[in-house]
C-alpha cells in the first residue's frame, strides 16, 4: 500500500477524493450545513472547490512546472475569481 501511495498523482488523486468528501459533509444536507451558517459553509465549500481547483492546475496541468510568472498569473485569477464569486454571493455587486 506504501509503493501504490508513492506516486505523486495518487497521493494528489486521493487527497482531491477525500477533500471532495470533506466538502460534501460540509454542504451536504445531512452534514455539517445544518449546524452553521449558511454564509460560512458557503465560503468553506467555495474555498475548498478552489483549493481542488489549484491542485489540479498544478498536478495534473503540470503548472507547478511553469514558469514563475503564469504561475502567480493564475493565482491571482483564482483569487479573483473566488472574491467575486464571494462578492456576489455577500450581495456586493447589487
């Protein structure tokens, strides 16, 4: 089980699986929604997708090879677009 492990896109893969249902306990139904805020597990399962969202650029997309410059490039866009998501979530572009 160590040697299935060592790779680096299983160990990716699995971790993107186990936040994935992390993020479904969060926001399910049944889960962790209905002991918080709306607002705050919003911005969790928002913050989490967009965290899934980095690895995936990173491993699978094979950015953490890029040069330095596309990597901050995305970055920033994915900051970006998780404050405007949340902008609009809050009802700031009313």
């Amino acid at each position: 089980m160590g040697k299935l492990f060592a790779d680096r896109l299983i160990s990716v893969w699995a971790l993107l699986v186990a936040v994935t249902l992390l993020s479904s306990q969060i926001g399910g139904a049944g889960g962790l929604a209905r002991l918080g805020s709306a607002a705050l597990v919003s911005v969790a399962v928002l913050g989490i997708a967009f965290a899934k969202v980095g690895m995936v650029m990173a491993t699978f997309m094979d950015l953490a090879r890029a040069p330095l410059a596309l990597r901050v490039l995305v970055g920033v866009w994915l900051a970006g677009a998780l404050g405007a998501l949340l902008a609009i979530y809050f009802g700031l572009f009313a």
